[in-house]
C-alpha cells in the first residue's frame, strides 16, 4: 500500500491544495481513498438523540478523498514526493523518496528470499 494511516501528505488539488503536510487519520475502501485531518470538511445534519450530539444540531467532519490526488511527504526533500520501493540486505520492504532515496517507513515483516546473500 502507498500510502499508510498516520503518514503525511500533501494535497494536489481541490479547495484545500496547499504545500503543508498534513495527517492521515484513516484508510477507506482498502487503500482507494483516505481521510486527511482538516482536509474535504462537510457539516452533517444530526437529529436530536444521537450519541455524538444529543441536543441535535451540526457536525463539521472530514470526508475521504482519493489517494491521487495526494502524495506522500519527504522530510528530506521538505516537499510531496513520489514513492519507491526497495528492499533492505535483510529483506525488509521499505518505501523510498524518489528524487533522494530516503528512507520513508517499512511496509513489511522480513522476507528471506529477498535478503541479499554473501
């Protein structure tokens, strides 16, 4: 998966593009969309009883958007890069910034038939 819960990104398009990172709160529809912290806000109408709001009223909550249009932020690069994947002399799978390499998180466990030998 490219793009995990808690990474930073940058938006590309829509009301809120900007060159700030911001958050991953969540993962939807197996990796198709996410939902960025302060990004895509909406205000949903919630009848009186309900367990966020008793007293009824309007909820300001953040809706997903699509994972293209985001990319993943490279502390290194201090910009939104495009992600790689490499793997390490003892088989661990990890994605890499494209424009300097840099380390940007493990996807998996070790897997021996990619650790280098010798």
């Amino acid at each position: 998966m490219r793009i995990k819960a808690g990474d930073e990104v940058v938006v590309l398009c829509g009301d809120d593009a900007s060159e700030t990172p911001k958050k991953v709160t969540r993962i939807v529809q197996g990796g198709k969309k996410i939902v960025v912290e302060g990004v895509n806000r909406v205000w949903k109408h919630v009848k009186r009883g309900h367990p966020k709001s008793p007293q009824g009223g309007r909820l300001s909550m953040e809706m997903p958007i699509d994972t293209s249009n985001v990319l993943l932020y490279c502390a290194n690069c201090r910009r939104g890069v495009r992600v790689g994947y490499k793997y390490t002399n003892d088989g661990v799978k990890y994605r890499c910034c494209r424009k300097c390499n840099a380390n940007l998180g493990t996807i998996g466990k070790p897997r021996p038939q990619y650790a280098k030998k010798g």
